[in-house]
C-alpha cells in the first residue's frame, strides 16, 4: 500500500528521535537522581546553588503541650518530635508555655546527624508557698519529708528545735553557749546530726529524741543507703556504728573514713603517699590504692568511684575503679545518681564544673561573684537547682552555650533546699519576704 504523502511528510528522523530520546532519559536520570538525594537527606541549598546533606533536631520534653518555634516560625507537630531535612546551619529553638519560663537556644545542625534536646523540662514560673513559719529561725537544715531542723540566737544562747512536718510540732533539742554549727540528715530522714564547732556531735530524731556517741568523734558522715554513721575519733581511729545505737565498731587507723553500706574507705595521708584502704563487708579485704601526696579527705562514693578533695589547693581527684584519676576544681561534689552516675557537678566558691564520668573530662559551667552554698540535681533533667546566699537559681547543663539560667526564688536568706526524688517539687528553709518558714514551689 502506497504511504500517504502527508504522514511521510511529518515522519521523524531518526536523528531526532535520537535527540528525544536522550532528552527523555537525561530527564529521567535528573528525577532519579532528585529522588534519591532528597530520600538520602539532601536538599538544594540556594545560597551555594549545590544540594548538601541535611541533619535532624529531636525534640523530647516536657511538658509535651509546649509549642514549638524553629527560627520564630511555629511547628505545627506534637511533642516528641523530630525536625528533619534541615541544612547544616544554626537553628533558634524556642519553647513555650503559658504560666512556664520559656526556653530559647540556637542549636547546631551537622549533615547525617541528629542535635537532641531531650532530659529537659519547662519549669513552672510560680511563686514559692509556706509550708509553716518558723519564728527567727536562723540555721536550718531539710529532710527529705520536709522535717526542719534549725537554730534560734536569744539571751546569748544557741537553741536548737526539730519541726516534726507530719504533727506539725517543734521540738527544742539542745541549748548551747552561741558557737558555729551545721546540721545534717541522713539520707533516710529519720536521723540527724548537729556538728558543734566547740561540742561534741548530738545525733536526733524527726521526732526530738537525742542521744551523744560514746566516743569523741570527728568527720562524721550517714551512710547514703542506709542510717550507718562513719566516723573518725580523736585519737585518729576509723569507727563506723548504726543508729540509734552509738557503740562504735573499730576499723583501724585513719584520717578519714566513708562507707556506702557495701565497702567502707579508709584514707591516710601518708609522708610519701595517701593510701586509700577499701574494705569490703561483711569479710574485710585490703586493697590499698596508692594517690599522690596531698591533704585529702573523701569527699563522695559513687559506686566504685572516689572523690577526693585536696584541701590544699581546693580541688578534687576523680579516683576511677581501674585507678585512672581525672583532677577537677571545685570543694565539693553531687551527681545524678549514686550508683554509677554518667554526670557530676562539681562547685566552690564561685565555679561550678560539669564532669563527664564515662568520657572522664571536666567543663565549667558557670562562674560567678556571689558565694555558691550547694548545688542539686533535678532528677529526670539535664538541670541543676543553684543555691547561692539569698536565691535559688536553674541551670541547663547541657552542651548546648548559653547555659539555660532561671532565677527561681530569691529572698533575704535561703537556709537550705531540697529536690525530692521525682523531681515533681523543690522544698526550701529560709526568709522570703520577711517570713521565716519552710516553702515549697513546682518544679513541673
């Protein structure tokens, strides 16, 4: 059959099919290609015209109602979230809600991974409460039920009374000629003990009774599991007994001794060398691990790792279980928990450092002009509870700069604070607003 004049005169080449077909399959490698790169985590950058690998911000906190903001532009997802294909870059992350103090931090974003901003809370912007009102109360010290124990100056004489929380009652415990003293609580809250600067130690109930070690002691510290008490005497000898009785048990010569229930340290500054001698109960071993000369004294057990303080130069030695040491500055230390913690905060004066225990290195938090009194860990956060002389202050202490800081509470003298053990709630002895009393405020 003869072609048709008019089809024959429209037929394409075979060159230029050649050229469609190659334009049809550049388009289709070009999709392909867009295709995966976008499902490998790439986007096109516009300001370098390339297409660059993305990174992920998670998001995981509470209260999980918080809105979100990336760069001031709302989220429109629900907490926990993941914001993902974004360029590397700094991002502003801020977080609110109402009746909350808002939180606000650029974070970096890196190609192939994830920034987290996890084991955060928002905390409650709500004023403290009176739990009771304690006439002139001057020192003070909190149990972990919220029992107070604390000092009244009148007459040139120091009386001290423990506040029963359940009955509500006050209960006078000693009077003395005015001296220095500081009152502590096992970590139980069922005893406690006022160390005399010119005295001997009184050990006493939540509920007033007092009772006097039959030995002259020195260094006392509770147990952090259980109501044991370990001490050293006067004449340089390690005791340790368990309340309420006050017989000592002899653990031999020391100048320092601290026991966690399991194990129990003994530390002697030596001319050439401290010796720290650990045994273990109830069958006693010696392993003695040698440390260089200083002044030491112990200062926390966290499981199998020992902190030091060099009372000399006013620092602390990390003492690991294979004996690998790690020095940090600071007098004192606390952690998120006592049995293995991952992180410590060790403070001074005026320093607070932040210690990794498993990569074994040291950061400082924060240094500031006003006296720090104690630092706690708010459990379930990577936040710390500050208490300064006269307020109580929030920080973040995770990796991200600027630190997070809330000034929380602040009055004309803070005694003593507490977190309980949920985190739920912080307790508080002092004088706020010219009240004298224990107060409580929400910490979620």
């Amino acid at each position: 059959m003869p072609e048709n004049p008019e089809w024959q005169e429209y037929r394409l080449t075979r060159r230029v099919r050649r050229v469609i077909f190659y334009c049809f399959l550049t388009a289709f490698l070009i999709t392909v290609t867009i295709v995966l790169s976008y499902g490998s985590g790439y986007r096109f950058n516009p300001a370098l015209w390339l297409f660059r690998q993305t990174g992920t911000i998670s998001i995981n906190i509470e209260p999980t109602d918080a809105r979100v903001f990336l760069n001031n532009e709302p989220v429109k997802k629900t907490l926990p979230m993941r914001l993902q294909n974004l360029l590397p870059g700094n991002y502003e992350v801020r977080l609110e809600r109402d009746g909350f103090y808002s939180w606000q931090k650029n974070l970096p974003v890196y190609k192939k991974e994830t920034t987290f901003v996890a084991r955060f809370r928002l905390f409650p912007n709500a004023n403290p409460i009176l739990i009771f009102a304690v006439p002139d109360a001057g020192v003070g010290a909190l149990n972990v039920r919220n029992d107070f124990v604390y000092r009244v100056r009148a007459a040139g004489m120091d009386e001290w009374f423990v506040r029963d929380f359940i009955t509500g009652r006050s209960v006078r415990l000693t009077r003395r000629p005015l001296q220095d003293a500081t009152a502590v609580w096992s970590a139980s809250g069922n005893y406690g003990v006022i160390l005399f600067a010119n005295d001997r130690p009184l050990f006493f109930t939540s509920t007033g009774d007092t009772f006097l070690p039959t030995v002259d002691v020195k260094n006392i510290r509770f147990d952090a599991t259980s109501d044991s008490v370990s001490a050293i005497t006067k004449k340089g000898a390690a005791v340790r007994f368990l309340l309420p009785s006050m017989e000592p048990v002899a653990l031999g010569p020391a100048d320092d001794t601290m026991t966690d229930g399991e194990r129990i340290y003994r530390l002697s500054n030596g001319a050439n060398d401290s010796a720290i001698t650990l045994s273990r109960l109830p069958n006693p071993a010696e392993e003695p691990i040698k440390i260089k000369k200083g002044a030491y004294r112990l200062a926390a057990l966290f499981g199998e790792t020992i902190i030091l303080a060099d009372q000399t130069n006013e620092r602390l030695l990390i003492v690991f279980p294979n004996q690998e040491q790690l020095k940090s500055a600071g007098t004192n230390i606390v952690a998120e928990s006592k049995n293995n913690p991952r992180f410590a905060v060790s403070f001074g004066l005026h320093e607070i450092w932040l210690i990794d225990l498993a990569e074994r290195q040291s950061t400082l938090l924060t240094r500031v002009a006003e006296d720090i009194k104690n630092v706690s860990f708010i459990p379930g956060t990577e936040s710390v509870l500050v208490q300064y002389i006269a307020r109580l202050e929030i920080i973040n202490i995770n990796d991200h700069e600027p630190k997070t800081k809330i000034d929380r509470v602040s009055g004309e003298e803070i005694f003593d604070a507490l977190v309980d053990k949920k985190g739920q709630r912080a307790t508080l002895a002092g004088q706020i607003n010219g009240v004298n009393g224990v107060f409580t405020f929400p910490l979620q």
